[in-house]
C-alpha cells in the first residue's frame, strides 16, 4: 500500500461523519426491505417459511455484507437451485422499500445546513463501495451537501492495485486525515459504533461523539461525548471551535511577544 501524499496541515476543525445508523436508521431499513425482498421470493415460488428464511439471511448477511449473492445463498441454504424468477423478485422488492422507507434522521439535514452557515467542513466516512453510498446519501436528499471528495469509503480503490482498508480501522482514518491535510486533533467523527467509529480516530488523537441511534445504542462507549441528536452535536462543536479559537489566539500572542524581544 503506497503512501499517501502528506499534505500541509490546514487549521480548523473538520466534521467526519458516518453514514449508515448515524444519519439514517440503516438497520430498521434493512429489515423491513428484507422481509419485503423474503415476501416477493415466496410469492415467486420460495416455498419456505418467512420467519425462518429471515433468520438464515440475516446469517448470511452478517458473513458477507458487501456480497450481491445474498439470495441466492439463501436459495441455496435451503437446498433450493438457483432462480432467477425468485432472485430477481426479492431484488426488486428489496429496491423498492428504498423509495417508501430509506429517510435520514430528522435532525440530520438541519445540522449539514448548520455546518455549511458556519463553514465547517463535513466529510463523510463510510463502510461500503462508492457507488452504493452515494446512491444511499442520493436517496436520502444528503448528496447535496456533498462534492465528489467528501466521500470517504473502505474498499474503494487509491490506485488500480490496491484497495485502502475494508472496515474502517486506524489505517483507514490515518489515510483520510492525510488526505484531507488534518491533523486529528482539528477533528471531530461523529458515529454509531464504537468498533469503527469511536476507537480507531480517538487512538489517533481525534474528538469523538457516538450517536445514540440504532442498533448499537446500548453498547458501551469510550468516546468522548455520547449524544441523542444531532443538536448535541452542534453544541459540542461550538464548543470546540471557541476551544481552538483561544488556542490559535494564543499561539499567535506567544509569536508577537516573540518577535517583540527578539526586536529589543
């Protein structure tokens, strides 16, 4: 894995921000496509139990979720050939739940027109391929907020040999920092899961905030604020910001009284 270009540290805090189960509810939309997707392979001809059949996907799922064989290993798992009838009939049905329940948390979209009043910069930082996380922040009325180099996701390719890491782990965040040109000290990653979100950028110096959203909301956390919503968040980078303010004000004074004696 070759080097990223080390850039010249830009000063200001920058807001990295998770996607999935931090500003949509990435869980509850998959089950309920799922068990729409599991309905319309029965309804094709997927003789089994629904209950069942959703129980062995949600298996197979969590061994592989970037696979696009999901259905047909569930075929298979039940001793069933694979059908491209009963396949496709879970696909389609599985897209289609994007269009009726794929929203972004509420307070979501406030708190990006918040960051861009005040001109901090939002990144996102994400576990998936490129063309299926902006397809997600498409869906979700979020692409707006974004430009091309603002998505940050595992797998996706840095040169056309390697691959950066595939779940979001130190290496991963030392590579976003270096492209960005931040120091992690100047930034704050907000997130759902401490294993990816919280541990990884804090380690290296970074400001954390696990969202207490989803899935894992229960789950212990070492981060450094734990919130409900995103108007907490905003709180905490105000907060921030007149933090670092102060510090670049004294910085600047330890210069000038510097230069003062150096001039006597």
């Amino acid at each position: 894995m070759s080097a990223v270009k080390e850039k010249k540290k830009k000063r200001g805090l920058v807001v990295l921000l998770d996607l999935d189960g931090t500003l949509h509810d990435s869980h509850g939309f998959w089950i309920a496509a799922s068990r729409n997707a599991i309905k319309a392979m029965v309804e094709n001809g997927f003789s089994v139990d629904e209950e069942k059949a959703f129980k062995r996907l949600k298996g197979i799922y969590s061994k592989n979720p970037y696979s696009n064989r999901h259905y047909n290993d569930l075929l298979r798992s039940f001793g069933f050939p694979e059908d491209p009838k009963i396949i496709s009939a879970g696909i389609r049905a599985f897209h289609r739940t994007k269009e009726k329940k794929l929203r972004p948390y509420r307070d979501v979209a406030w708190f990006l027109e918040f960051l861009k009043k005040k001109q901090i910069p939002a990144r996102i930082v994400t576990d998936g391929l490129p063309v299926k996380q902006w397809d997600k922040l498409h869906r979700l009325g979020l692409s707006r907020f974004f430009n091309k180099g603002d998505v940050f996701c595992t797998g996706a390719r840095t040169t056309a040999s390697e691959e950066i890491p595939r779940e979001k782990n130190v290496v991963f965040y030392r590579r976003v920092f270096a492209a960005l040109g931040v120091n992690p000290s100047n930034a704050i990653v907000v997130g759902d899961r401490e294993e990816s979100d919280v541990a990884p950028p804090k380690s290296l110096g970074a400001t954390t905030v696990k969202v207490l959203r989803g899935k894992y909301a229960g789950e212990k956390t070492a981060a450094d604020h734990a919130v409900n919503s995103f108007k907490q968040v905003s709180r905490i980078i105000k907060k921030e910001a007149v933090k670092r303010a102060g510090i670049e004000w004294g910085k600047k004074l330890k210069e000038l009284e510097k230069s003062l004696r150096l001039g006597g």
